[in-house]
C-alpha cells in the first residue's frame, strides 16, 4: 500500500513552490499518494512536507514533530538532498500555473543586510540552461534568478529566450545598479521585440520588468541604471521599481525615492521592512495603490494629523531632481 504524501505550502499565492514540486516528483517515483494539506486530516497522513518561504507568513498549523518543513522563512540552512534537487518539477500540484518556472543562477553578487540571498545561496554562479527548466509545453517562463545578470552566463540565457521563443517573467528582478550598456540593449531588445514585449510580469498583462532601489545611498548608480535603460531605447512605462521602507532608512528617504521615481515616471512599488509597524503599512497602501498615490502628492496630505507610537510624524519636503 502506498503512503499518503500531504504537501503544505505555507506561501501559496502567485507561484509555485518550486522545492515542493520536485518534492512531489520524488515521491510519485516512489508511488506515494500525494494530497494538499488539510490540518482536519493530518492524522492520516503518511508524511507531510511544508514550505515557509517568508518570516511574516503564517506559521499556526506547522508541526515540526509531524512535518518535515523547509524554506527560507522557517530555516536558511535547510535545502534538499541533491537526489531530489536534481529532478523536475512536478505541477500538478498547481493546475493553474501553465508556464514554466526555476533557476539558471543561484546566489548574488551583493551581500545586502536585509537580503537573505546571499547567506542561503552564496556568491553568483549558473545552476542550468533555460532548456533545462522547460517540463511543461508552455512559451511562458518565470525566472527565479535572484541575479539574472550576476553570471556571465547571461548572455547563453538571453540567446535561449530568443530560441525558444519565449515570454519571460524576471520575477526577482534585475539589479539596475550595476546594469551594463551590453546588458541593457539586451533587456530593450527583448522589451521591444517585434509582435511584442518577451518580458512580461507575472500575470503576462503587461510587458514589463522590475528592480530595486533599497538603499538611499544607492541613488547614484539607480539613476545611471535608468539612464543606460533609456539609452537602450526602453520606455520608462516598462520599468517599475520596488521601493523597500523600514530598513535603515527615515520617513523622509522614503518619500524621496518615490517622489523621484514618480517625477521619472516609473512605477513605485513599496515593500515593507516590518508589516506590522503602522507607518510602513500606511505608506505602503499610498503609494501601492495607484489610484491614491496619483490623486495625493504627498504622504503628508494622504495622512495627514495621525500620530505614530504617540509622536507626530515628521515629514520635511522631499528633495527632487
């Protein structure tokens, strides 16, 4: 008799959980039954894998005496046997997601404080070819490279997406800070290929990329980036940026990066350090939600009078281009 396999991903929203995919696979080999998790049933289960990928996820129903459980948001150190790591995913766990989805590189070139990357993964390196990661018949393709420009490599990657023909999601984005002039005629050719954009974002509703402007201090090189993107003859609609809050930074460096990025316009998008604190949570539904952030200027009028911890905030005026 076969054992009864019980899959939780903790984080399931937009994509599959890669790890528990292949996790999947290894135990259909082994011909285990395999089902979604449901806390009613979990003692009839054989075995239960979990995935928690984010610290802020919710963790109640986790049972480290009857789970094996995984990701980064539970365990850094934790990864699976090369065995397994070394098949293909299995997706019938997610019969919506029709694309395709994994890693050519692991790892990142910088060592950012607030980045769990290069602890887990370590310094940049190829881990496989695009063809590698095409199981399903699909033309869409989610790249989890966290630093799809980190490798030299890249350039094999990109040649691929032509080959292939393929519409591509970065969904860790690209570090614009340190964008080259080669990388970026490379991003507005596929941007701007004939019959359409081949970068897309997640839901394939708009030919767009993204990257990341965390630090202040970084400013320089985020508006060097932006300038080579131009030269590359990339539309600035097609850019959007996460904008991280709460890490090291002050009400006033926050609102700066947004008000520039609007000045530029590119698309702001803010992501909280700590989304339980009340100023975070406050900006971020500002300026995430476009209708506002639009129609109000400033954070100061969207929010104007609320007292934080029992201080007012302060608020000076940003400093534009």
């Amino acid at each position: 008799m076969s054992d009864v396999v019980a899959i939780y991903d903790v984080d399931s929203a937009d994509l599959p959980n890669l790890a528990l995919m292949k996790i999947v696979r290894a135990e259909l080999e082994r011909g285990s039954t395999i089902r979604r998790y449901d806390p009613l049933f979990s003692a009839s289960y054989d075995k239960i894998y979990a995935s928690k990928i984010f610290k802020f996820s919710e963790a109640s129903h986790l049972d480290p005496a009857r789970m094996n459980i995984g990701g980064s948001g539970w365990r850094l150190n934790k990864t699976l046997p090369p065995e397994i790591e070394a098949l293909p995913p299995d997706y019938s766990l997610y019969p919506r997601f029709t694309g395709n989805l994994g890693f050519t590189m692991r790892g990142c070139r910088r060592d950012c404080p607030f980045c769990v990357v290069r602890e887990k993964e370590g310094v940049a390196r190829p881990v496989a070819t695009i063809a590698d990661l095409l199981v399903q018949d699909s033309d869409f393709l989610v790249l989890l490279d966290n630093d799809f420009f980190g490798v030299p490599q890249w350039r094999d990657r990109v040649a691929e997406i032509w080959r292939h023909d393929l519409t591509v999601n970065l969904s860790q984005g690209i570090n614009v800070r340190n964008i080259t002039e080669e990388q970026a005629r490379a991003l507005g050719q596929l941007v701007n290929a004939a019959g359409g954009s081949r970068l897309t974002n997640l839901h394939r509703s708009r030919g767009q990329f993204h990257f990341a402007w965390d630090d202040p201090r970084d400013e320089p090189a985020v508006l060097a980036g932006i300038a080579r993107l131009d030269e590359a003859g990339i539309a600035r609609w097609r850019m959007s940026c996460y904008v991280l809050i709460g890490c090291n930074t002050s009400p006033v460096e926050d609102e700066h990066r947004v008000q520039v990025l609007r000045q530029l316009d590119i698309d702001p998008f803010v992501m909280p350090f700590n989304r339980r604190d009340q100023y975070q949570a406050d900006f971020a539904r500002w300026v995430n939600h476009k209708a506002t952030f639009h129609a109000v200027p400033r954070f100061a009028d969207y929010h104007r009078g609320v007292r934080y911890r029992g201080k007012q905030a302060a608020f000076e005026e940003p400093r534009l281009l």
